[in-house]
C-alpha cells in the first residue's frame, strides 16, 4: 500500500504543477510552460511507484492466480499514464490539457487498488500466447482511450475557437495537430486492435465460449466503429463531429468489452 499511497502524492504534485497554467489558458491569459525538470521528477517517480505497487499482479500471472477488475484497470492507467508523459518529453505539446485527466483516473485506480481490493475474478492461464494477446489488449486500449482524450480536446479547442473565448497560447495547440495526432492515434489503435482480436482468436480455445462471446462480440463491434471511422475519413474525408462520435462510441464499446462482464458479475454477488 506505501508505494501506492506515495504514487498519488507525486501524481497529485504533477497536476499542481500543470494546473496554473491551464487555467490561464482556459481563462484567455497569457500561460508559460511549467518547469519541465521538476514536473517529469514528479511524473516519473508517480508512474515507478505506481508500476511497483502493481507487482503483485505479475507474480499472480507465475502462479496461475486471478486478476481482478481493480488490477486490470490499474495497469491500463498507469500504461495510459506513462504513454502520455513520454509524448510530452517528446514534445507533443497537444498533450497537456489531457494529463490531469489522465493522471486523477490513474490516482483513482490507486485509491480502488490500495482500499478496495474487490475480488470481481477472472481467470488467466499463464501461456506465451496469453500474454501476447494481454499485452497487445492493454496497448490496444490505452491508445484508444488517449484517441478519445484527443477527441474531448478537439471538440473543445473547436467549439473555443468558434465562440472565440480561446486566447493565443504557446500550451495551447493548433487545432490541425491536434487532429492529426487523433487520427494517428486511432489508425494504431486500430492495428493493435485487429492484432488483439487475431491472438485471441488463434490463442484462447474459449475464446468464443459463451462466458466470453461478450468480449469478442463488443470488441469486434468497437474494432468495426473505429474502421469505418478511418476508412470514411481516408475515403470520404470525414472529420470534426462525426469522427468524434465515432471514436467515442467505439471506446464506449471496447471498455464493455473489457470490463462489462466483470461489473456484471461484481454486481450479481
């Protein structure tokens, strides 16, 4: 529990440190950057100690144990978490509206993991191509869920722009790399995505039984809803709106496939 209580301290220091300047920038002040040295100090020694407080989970995959919903969606939160700071250590500045969202589900998982440890069970087989297919699921998800901070981003820089409350800001970036950064995001999901659907059919003998048919089912149709969205923007130039919804949907599917079925059982007991 100790190395989760001190992983939300420094996600807690992290968003103070960025939280001044959004607000500037909400409000149509000038905003600077903050200090970048001593903002990664606390971003990194949140995400390590967030990544030590889940190594129990590890030694549960050795010894054929169970992961649970708390588990599972604390390792997407802190893969979501340490993405989203590496693209900010590489410049990619259209990332800074997006951490304290990214950074308070992280402490909220944290907070699930260390105080509710809930037993919603599923079980998992320690074999290669489990893990290949975990893997690729986890990454898979992550990228589709930044795809759909980018499409919250877009709709409000878009909808600022219009009703022109958004002022000139360095932190603030330009509306096309945003999108180009979203629709980057949602072609790799969708790679991983195809690649998670493939593994699980070729390595999981269960993998259409009927306590899982869910899974496949809702994760065929988000793979379905983000491919029609790419092939109609590739195709028929579609953006904006439209796009949006498409991601957001197909998210909204892709987490019922990864956790509806155990909120359905946690609720049943």
């Amino acid at each position: 529990m100790g190395f989760a209580v001190f992983s939300m301290l420094f996600y807690v220091a992290s968003i103070l440190f960025i939280t001044p300047m959004l607000l500037k920038a909400h409000s149509g002040e000038q905003a600077k950057k903050p200090n970048k040295t001593l903002f990664f100090s606390t971003a990194l020694f949140a995400i390590v100690l967030h990544g030590l407080s889940l190594t129990p989970l590890f030694s549960h995959l050795f010894n054929e144990q169970d992961f649970t919903l708390i588990e599972i969606s604390s390792l997407l939160s802190v893969i979501v978490a340490m993405l989203a700071t590496c693209a900010i250590g590489f410049r990619v500045n259209t990332l800074w509206f997006l951490l304290p969202i990214v950074y308070c589900l992280a402490i909220i998982n944290l907070i699930l993991q260390a105080f509710l440890p809930f037993s919603i069970i599923q079980h998992l087989s320690h074999n290669l191509g489990l893990f290949l297919h975990i893997g690729l699921a986890l990454l898979a998800y992550a990228l589709c869920f930044i795809a759909t901070l980018y499409a919250v981003q877009l709709w409000w820089i878009d909808r600022n722009l219009k009703n022109k409350k958004l002022a000139l800001s360095p932190i603030i970036p330009p509306l096309m790399t945003v999108e180009r950064h979203f629709f980057r995001l949602m072609f790799s999901g969708e790679i991983l995505l195809t690649l998670t659907l493939i593994s699980g059919a070729i390595y999981l003998p269960d993998f259409f039984a009927p306590h899982n048919v869910q899974k496949a089912v809702f994760s065929f149709l988000a793979w379905l809803e983000i491919g029609i969205a790419l092939i109609g923007h590739w195709k028929w130039h579609w953006r904006g709106k439209k796009m949006i919804i498409y991601c957001i949907s197909g998210m909204i599917l892709l987490s019922l496939a990864y956790f509806g079925s155990r909120v359905a059982f946690g609720l049943s007991l």
